[in-house]
C-alpha cells in the first residue's frame, strides 16, 4: 500500500500497488507515477527536486512500460 497525494483532487489516497504506472530511478531518486482512485496520474517521489525536473522537462505519454515475458528471455 503507499500513501498519494493527487493534486486534482485536493486528497491523500491510500493506494494498493495496482495503481502503480511506472517507477523510475533517477539520480535525484526514485520516482513512481501513480493513479489515483479518480483516475488522474501523479507523480510520486521522496523529494520535491525531482518533481520540479520533471515539470520542467518536455512532455511525454505516461504511458506504463511492458514487456513481454518471451520478449526479455524468459517464458512461462
């Protein structure tokens, strides 16, 4: 479970790890964009320097990565 934050609802959510979109470790630290039960993708880290790059940066689909199975090697 985490604890959220979503800035379009004005609300903390507690969250199971399904709502989990993506993680990312960056140098400044991780950061995980998450959905909260509304629907709108935040972004989640330990600092707020690493929010700011982000906002700061240029936009991109926050689309999660998958890969498949037989794609990485592996088969089940």
């Amino acid at each position: 479970m985490l604890q959220i934050h979503c800035p379009d609802c004005s609300r903390q959510y507690l969250v199971g790890t399904r709502s989990i979109l993506s993680i990312h470790n960056t140098s400044e630290g991780v950061i995980a964009y998450v959905r909260c039960p509304e629907g709108h993708t935040t972004i989640n880290t330990g600092t707020t320097r690493s929010i700011e790059k982000i906002g700061a940066g240029v936009e991109r689909p926050l689309q999660p990565v998958r890969k498949s199975p037989v794609g990485a090697g592996h088969s089940f």
